[in-house]
C-alpha cells in the first residue's frame, strides 16, 4: 500500500536543531542529501538501488516539491524524505557536525546574474557548512552543464583558500542511477544530454 504522505515529508516545524537525521527515517545508516532534488528522478532511483542508505532530498520550488514527494509515496520506500527548504539555511542550521555520508547537488541553478549571485549553493560559507557536516572521508559530488558556474565550483572546491585544504578531490565514477553514458540520471541530465550539452562533473572527499 501507498505509504501516507505526512511520513515522506519532514515538517520543520517538529524539530528544534541540530536534529538527528536517523530520527527522520525512523532506521539508522548512513544519510545522503540531495540539494535541490527536482522532480526526483536521481534521488528515487538511488534510493531503490542502496537500501541500506537513507535520502534526504531539500527542493525548494513548491511545485517540484509536491511532485517529489508524491512521487516518493507512491514508490514505497523505506529510505526517502523530503523537505521543503532553502538547503542553504537547512545546512547551517539544523544539520549536526559529521553526520552526512554524501551531499547530491546536480545541476544547482547557476544564477548568471550579478544581482543574484549571493543565491548560489558554491559559495565558500556554503561548502564550509558542508564540510562540517561531511563524515570524515564523505562525498561532495556534483553535475552541471553550465562552463562558467563549474569553473566557479572547481574554484571554490579546489582553490580557495581554507576551503580547498579541507578536501580532497576524487574521482567522478557514475551514479548507480545512472542508465548507461550518464553521470547521475536526474531530469536536468537527461534533459541537457538531448540538447546535447556538455556535462561537466566533480567530485570531493571530506579529509
Ligand atoms: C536546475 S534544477 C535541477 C534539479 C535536479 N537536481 C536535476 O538534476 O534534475 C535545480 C533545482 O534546485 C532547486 N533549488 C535551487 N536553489 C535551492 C535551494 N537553495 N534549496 C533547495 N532547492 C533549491 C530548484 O528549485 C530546482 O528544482
């Protein structure tokens, strides 16, 4: 049977932070996030594939956010949440130090405008709240199509000063999601592969 929506979608509301992630999912194992998860495609089909991991996708668009989560319901699942939230200050505030096995973040909107630049996920206070909630030896991996904003996250992953001595790079093998000749298998890849587009891709380590 469908499972009811209230246990797929975490209600912010219930939890004073930092909040014990294994509590969402009323199991323990390792937690993913992924940021900004769509329509889902990606994070569903981890999820089928690793059962033994438990998925936390933030999505901030309503719409996406809706879809997302019906989708979850309907797919029966042990080990998928969702919530609806600005995965910046989620992060910061209510994630604990050391309690993220991996952080999803493909194909994160790019914000080509000055005006909206501060909008960015890769920024260098973004990713030292990352890091902190990294496991020692935890993924940072992402996809994107868009040649401006990767040179921008290479930067802030692997130059920046006080960043980059905290990570270590690795390399970027295909998501078990993935069909063949994809990286991740999420919508925007999909979308972006018939365009043909290129795809750049990066992945880190927590030291
Ligand atoms: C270009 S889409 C990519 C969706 C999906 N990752 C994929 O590859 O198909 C970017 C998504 O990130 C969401 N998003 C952007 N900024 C966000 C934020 N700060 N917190 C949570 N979600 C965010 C957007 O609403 C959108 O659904």
């Amino acid at each position: 049977m469908a499972k009811a929506l209230e246990e797929i979608i975490v209600d912010l509301d219930k939890f004073i932070p930092p909040m014990d992630l294994g509590v969402l999912f009323g199991r323990s194992g390792p937690v993913h996030i992924e940021v900004g998860c769509g329509k889902g495609t990606f994070i569903l089909n981890q999820a089928k594939r690793h059962p033994e991991i438990n998925f936390l996708g933030i999505e901030w668009a309503n719409e996406f956010y809706r879809y997302c989560a019906d989708r979850m319901r309907r797919w029966e699942m042990a080990n998928v949440r969702i919530l609806r939230a600005d995965a910046r200050e989620f992060i910061g505030r209510f994630v604990k130090d050391s309690s993220v096995g991996a952080f999803h973040v493909y194909f994160p909107d790019p914000w080509p405008k000055r005006r909206h630049q501060k909008r960015r996920f890769f920024t260098p206070e973004n990713i030292r709240q990352v890091w902190r909630c990294l496991v020692g030896g935890g993924q940072l991996r992402t996809a994107t199509d868009h040649a401006e904003y990767f040179e921008i996250m290479s930067q802030v992953l692997l130059q920046e000063p006080g960043i980059a001595e905290l990570f270590e790079p690795v390399e970027f093998y295909p998501a078990d999601a993935a069909d063949p000749g994809e990286w991740v298998g999420s919508n925007f890849e999909r979308k972006y592969m018939k365009e043909g587009r290129p795809i750049y891709t990066l992945a880190v380590k927590k030291r």
